[in-house]
C-alpha cells in the first residue's frame, strides 16, 4: 500500500489487477495479484427505476408501468394508471380535474365553470341549465343576462323588446301588443300598437258615432251604423239612431209594379195525395220533392186594379197599392199548390212590412184534407220563422180565426191583412225570407188563392183608422202563431207594451184578450 498526502478526496482507480484509493489526503495503492482477469471484468447491471432509463414497461423514464413509481404531471403515459393525477390524455399525464385547469371536464358545462362542483358561469357561457349560470338564465344552451328592461331581449312579459307588460315601460306605434295598455297610445290593433286617435283606430272616439264614422271628422257611416243624425249616414238615412235604407224600392219590386215577377221564385205542384199537416212550401219550390215546372208558371200570376172575381165586393180591391199585385194560385179547382218567395240579403232596416188577401173554400173536408193557405217570413240568417200564419178551411172552421169572415161555402179576408215585422239592431245585416203558399183542398174540388201586395221596408199598416189626433183598430185584432213539430215542448212568451208620448201630453193603451192554444 503506498500513501499520499493531499485533499479530503476518495478516489479509486482501477488499473489492471491493482488499484488505488485517495482517502484524506493520502494515497494507498493495493494491487491484488490473487485476483483473476474474469472478475476484474465491468459487470451488466440489470434495469431499474432509478437508472435515469427509460426502460421496460416504463411510459416515462423510471416512471408508469407495472414495476415503477406513477408519473408526475406532463411525464408520458399510456394508461390513467401510469399517473399520479390518475389522468392520461393524448398521452401526457395532466393534473387531476379541478375548477382551475383551464379544461372542460367533471361536470362543467363550460371550461372550469358550471355543473355541481365549480362556480357559475359568466354571460355567454355554455350551460345545461339556468343553475349553471350568475344570472340564472340559460337560453339556447347559453348564459345570458338576466330579464331586464334595456338588454335588447324580449323575455320577462314583455309584448316587444324591452317594452309592453307588466314590468317594462309602454310600446312606441308599431310594435308589438297583446292589450290596449302595452302601447304608449293606448291603441292595441291586431298586436300592433297603432297612433291615436284616428279614423282608422278601431275605437269609437273623438266625434264619431260609431267606430270610425259619423260626426264631423270622420267618414260617413254604412248601414247599421249608429248614427245621431242622417248626416252621419251613407245613406243620409238615420232612424232610431242606426243607418238604413229603407223605402219601398230598397225591395226592387217588391210590390209588383213592374208588372213581372223579377227577383221573385215561383213553385209549384199537385197536393192531392198531401194532407195539409204535412204541406212545407219548400216542397213545392224549385229543388223540392213535388216541385213541377209547368204548375209553378202557369197557375199563379200578376194581377191589375179590380175585384176578386169570386167575391166580388165582399172582398176589398185585389190590388193594394199602384197597378198590380200578384194571385198565389189560381181560381180553379184540381188540388194543385202554388208558391212564390223572395229573399232579401244583407238587411239592414228596422221594419219588414207587406200585405195579402186569402180566399179558402170550405168542403166540408177535416182540417188536413182542406185548402190551405201559409204566409211565413224568416229570418234565413239564425233559421227563425218570425212571421207564420197557417190558415185551412176545415169544415169546423177552427182553421181560421176573426181576420176570416164566411160566406156560402168560402173563408175569405174582408180586408187587406198588413204584417209588419219589427226588426231590432242584432238582425242588422241578416238575411230574411219572405213565402206564400196556397193550395186547393186535397180531394181536389174546392179552391185556396192569396192575393200578395206591398213587400217593402217601409209602409203603413192599414189596421189602423184615424179619427181626429187618434190612430185605432176598429176591430179585434187576431193573432195566429202555427207551430210546427220542430218546437215542440218549447217555451214561448207573450209580450205587450203601451206607452204614452215622451212629452206626456198624448195617450197609448192596448186591450189584450183570449191568449189561448185554441182559436176563438
């Protein structure tokens, strides 16, 4: 061994068979000549994971596999075992999910926010749910704002963009509404806020008597309008405060002076195997099941100034008013039906008026086997009969009633009958229908004819004489309702009223007797 004095150092160096160690400053030098060349060879040192290698299943030097320690964060991987953060992606241990890491996992909806375990998310952030977000509100999958009056949303229960509802303020013109008072103009119009007043508003204000029209601003109003006075009125016609026209020619021929029958309909057809119970004009009209062509234009006709050919001076002139008027059937047996009809669209008066004379032959037949005689007005809008008079000449003469008087063997009206048909404003517009029907008995040898005369709007009703300042009937007046199985086990009301003159200086009063379901 040989020593040397130098620094605090260990050094052995192998050399050949021998070596030397530096320990403290001295140098010892010891060559073994015992041992062999084999065993002063450099060994193979077997692979571990502390050899700076990356070797056997190692994902990362001395790190992941089966045998080494798990791989620090960013180390390479192949599998979530192989790091601490038990998390490999593309490869690459990466810190185990947290609210910080700048990635999208757990259950965030948006990176690093959202879900159950992070804080909620800023505008505009993805979410799932409005607990996912600081305004709790989620829309389409995003955070947004919450309601308000200015974020240029329409939510909370506005009717437009931060305007109409309860909470925001009232809606410029134009924009949308759901009622009057989402609109600064108080003005709603099919959802569109619209300016006011106006004519075109659809609101009854300023002057106007009805809903845009009438008064002195806007346009004049149509028929069925209310009016205060004709110059509210197109038609410069203001009765019981609506718009109307009405006047005789309102009807176009309504009384036959034209000496034809336009824009009338005739029907026509044999009765003789038709009790009278079953008989509907509408059988008889063209379409209806005994409608026959050459009956309906040959056995009813116009009519001049004269008297009934049968009745002669029992009977008042066949003609009412002007030169003509029109004979429902003719004066010859043979069991025949005749019907005429007119129907008058879009009405808008306040009166229906129009008057007939009826002739029925008694032949001692019952009431379903007699001539007949049907005068029936409806309102074709609703399906109303407001006028039906039902007249046979059953042998009984129950079949009539005190407009009839008898002679021989003949029912007939000793006067014109005038019917007049009040018409209230919720039949403005409606459309009416006027038919008469009249038949011979069915045995077929005994007449039933009509006479019918001043179909129009207005007209006076001759029931009525004038004495002095008074207006009165001179006779009873009957009224006769026949009803149909239809209303059967209906409700029906009888109403009359009488009333002085509004400034109370002139009288009105009313007798009423015999209300009965039985003819008097």
């Amino acid at each position: 061994m040989i020593l040397f004095s130098s620094t605090s150092l260990i050094l052995l160096v192998f050399c050949s068979f021998s070596y030397f160690v530096v320990i403290n400053g001295r140098i010892a030098i010891t060559i073994d000549s015992s041992s062999s060349e084999e065993e002063h060879k450099p060994k193979h040192k077997e692979p571990c994971c502390t050899d700076r290698m990356k070797n056997r299943d190692e994902s990362d030097i001395d790190c992941g596999g089966f045998n080494c320690p798990k791989c620090q964060d960013m180390k390479k991987c192949t599998s979530p075992n192989d790091c601490l953060s038990d998390v490999c992606i593309n490869n690459t241990c990466i810190p185990s999910p947290s609210c910080l890491d700048r990635i999208r996992n757990q259950d965030e909806s948006d990176i690093d926010c959202g879900g159950l375990s992070c804080p909620k998310c800023q505008n505009m952030k993805s979410c799932t749910s409005s607990n996912d977000c600081l305004s709790n509100v989620c829309i389409n999958s995003t955070c947004i704002p919450s309601p308000s009056c200015q974020d240029q949303i329409k939510n909370q229960d506005e009717t437009d963009i931060d305007c109409g509802g309860r909470s925001c303020q009232k809606c410029q013109d134009t924009k949308t509404c759901n009622v009057a008072c989402d609109c600064l103009s108080d003005v709603c119009i099919k959802n569109k806020c619209i300016p006011s007043p106006s004519c075109q508003d659809q609101i009854k204000n300023q002057d106007e008597t009805d809903v845009d029209c009438g008064g002195s601003i806007c346009p004049k109003c149509n028929n069925g309008k209310a009016c205060n006075t004709s110059v509210d009125c197109l038609s410069d016609q203001c009765r019981v405060q609506f718009c109307q026209t009405c006047s005789l020619v309102s009807f176009e021929n309504g009384d036959f002076e034209s000496g034809t029958i336009s824009d009338w309909t005739l029907g026509g057809g044999l009765r003789t195997s038709i009790s009278s119970s079953e008989i509907l004009p509408k059988y008889f009209l063209p379409g209806g099941q005994f409608y026959n062509y050459t009956i309906a234009m040959t056995h009813s006709s116009i009519v001049t100034n004269g008297s009934d050919p049968l009745l002669g001076d029992l009977m008042p002139g066949i003609v009412e008013g002007g030169q003509y008027s029109f004979r429902v059937e003719d004066l010859e047996k043979g069991g025949y039906a005749s019907v005429i009809s007119r129907k008058i669209n879009n009405y808008f008066c306040l009166d229906i008026y129009f008057s007939w004379l009826a002739v029925l032959q008694n032949g001692n037949h019952s009431s379903n086997q007699s001539s007949l005689v049907i005068v029936q007005l409806d309102d074709f809008t609703t399906g109303e009969s407001l006028i039906l008079r039902r007249y046979d000449a059953g042998a009984t003469g129950s079949g009539v009633d005190n407009r009839f008087q008898a002679k021989d063997d003949y029912f007939y009206t000793p006067a014109w009958q005038s019917e007049h048909l009040a018409i209230d404003n919720t039949r403005f517009g409606h459309n009416f229908t006027l038919t008469v029907l009249a038949a011979d008995c069915e045995p077929s040898g005994h007449v039933g004819y009509l006479y019918l005369d001043s179909f129009s709007g207005s007209g006076v009703d001759n029931r009525f004489q004038a004495k002095d300042d008074y207006f009165y009937t001179p006779a009873w007046q009957s009224e006769h309702l026949a009803i149909d199985n239809t209303r059967f086990g209906h409700n029906f009301t009888l109403t009359v009223l009488a009333a002085d003159c509004e400034p109370s200086g002139h009288v009105g009063y009313l007798y009423l007797d015999s209300f009965s379901g039985l003819s008097p």
